[in-house]
C-alpha cells in the first residue's frame, strides 16, 4: 500500500501523527487476536465433544431398533430454544440458554413402560445435537473474526507501519537536504560578497 504524502512539515507531522496512533494500537489488537485464537480452540474442543456426546448416545441406543419403531415420535418435539448472546474478545456470538420441548400427553397404562426413558432420551438427543449446531455457528463467527484481526495486525505491522516510517524517513531526508542546501548556498553567497567586498577594498 503506497502511502502519499507531500515533502513538508505538515505532510511529516501527519504522519508522524498516524504511525503513533497505529504503534499503540497494534498491542491491543494483538492482545484481541491472541484471546480471538484461544476461542476458536475452545470451541473447536467443544464441538468435538459435543459431536463425540452425539455419537456416543445415539449408538448406545443403536440395538434397540426394533422398540424405537413402536415410538410416537410425535409425543416429543422442540417447542423453543432460548438465546443470549455474549462477547468474546470483542465478537457477538450466540449462547444456547435452554431448549424447551413440547410433550404430546399419552396413556402411561397403554404404552410400553420404556416410553418415558424414550422420551427423556429422545430430549437429551436433540438438546445436544441443538448444542452441536450452535456451537458451529459459533465457531464460524470466531473464525471470522480471528481472520479479520489477523489481516489487520498483518496490514499494521508488515504493511502500514513500516509504509509510514519509510515516508517519514524520506520526508526528514528530504527536509536535511533542503537545509544543508540552504546553508550551502547562503555560504556561497557570503563568500562572494565578501570576495567583492575584497576586490572593492582593494581597488
């Protein structure tokens, strides 16, 4: 990125002003993306375990086939989840509070007595796969953000700060030599008057 600026003061003050401004924030934002990286961690961990809890729970369940075609699947159903989001290192993320079911009311006397362990399986089955969904969501979300803030610390650091200190290094250079010209013609100049001043004593 190539940064414009003008051989004068005002263009040096500038920037001057803006690599200050970027060399006091690079900490913060490397702080934001080194919290950003340990989420995205923690979440990668938790969908593995949430994903492994899925797994685990439905093949348990896996030999009993044949019961599970004698269920209502309609007795059981998710009525709401609840919702909160919070901030991590600065990024909005959904937070599963609570899934809510809605349970169809049926004959305790008529149906097979597992009926009730069926239906709290079948709830413990969807609260974690809705778990799962979220906690992808969630990963999706910090991932984007650890990217972003990568991609800024990347810009400030190899891009914008080194672009603003070289222009400032020109700048000053620009500036001494303008000075030292100055001095050396003003030398020059006084050399001839004096010269002249010599030659007019003299004459």
């Amino acid at each position: 990125m190539a940064i414009s600026f003008q051989y004068n003061k005002t263009s040096l003050q500038g920037l001057e002003k803006q690599l200050k401004m970027r060399e006091r924030s690079l900490p913060t934002i490397k702080n934001k993306e080194s919290a950003l990286r340990l989420e995205v961690k923690r979440a990668k961990d938790e969908e593995k375990a949430l994903a492994q809890a899925l797994e685990d729970n439905i093949a348990r369940y896996e030999g009993m086939h044949a019961l599970w075609n004698e269920f209502d699947g309609s007795l059981v159903s998710v009525k709401d989840v609840v919702l909160s989001t919070r901030k991590v290192a600065g990024t909005r993320v959904p937070q599963l509070d609570e899934v809510l079911f809605s349970l169809q009311p049926y004959n305790m006397f008529n149906a097979p007595k597992w009926y009730a362990d069926g239906i709290g399986l079948l709830q413990q089955l969807a609260r974690i796969g809705i778990e799962h969904d979220f906690c992808l969501q969630k990963l999706q979300l910090l991932e984007y953000a650890r990217k972003k803030i990568t991609q800024k610390v990347n810009l400030f650091e190899k891009v914008q700060i080194p672009g603003y200190q070289d222009a400032i290094r020109k700048i000053k250079r620009y500036m001494e030599d303008e000075e030292n010209l100055a001095k050396s013609s003003q030398k020059i100049v006084k050399n001839r008057q004096s010269a002249q001043k010599a030659e007019e004593g003299s004459l």
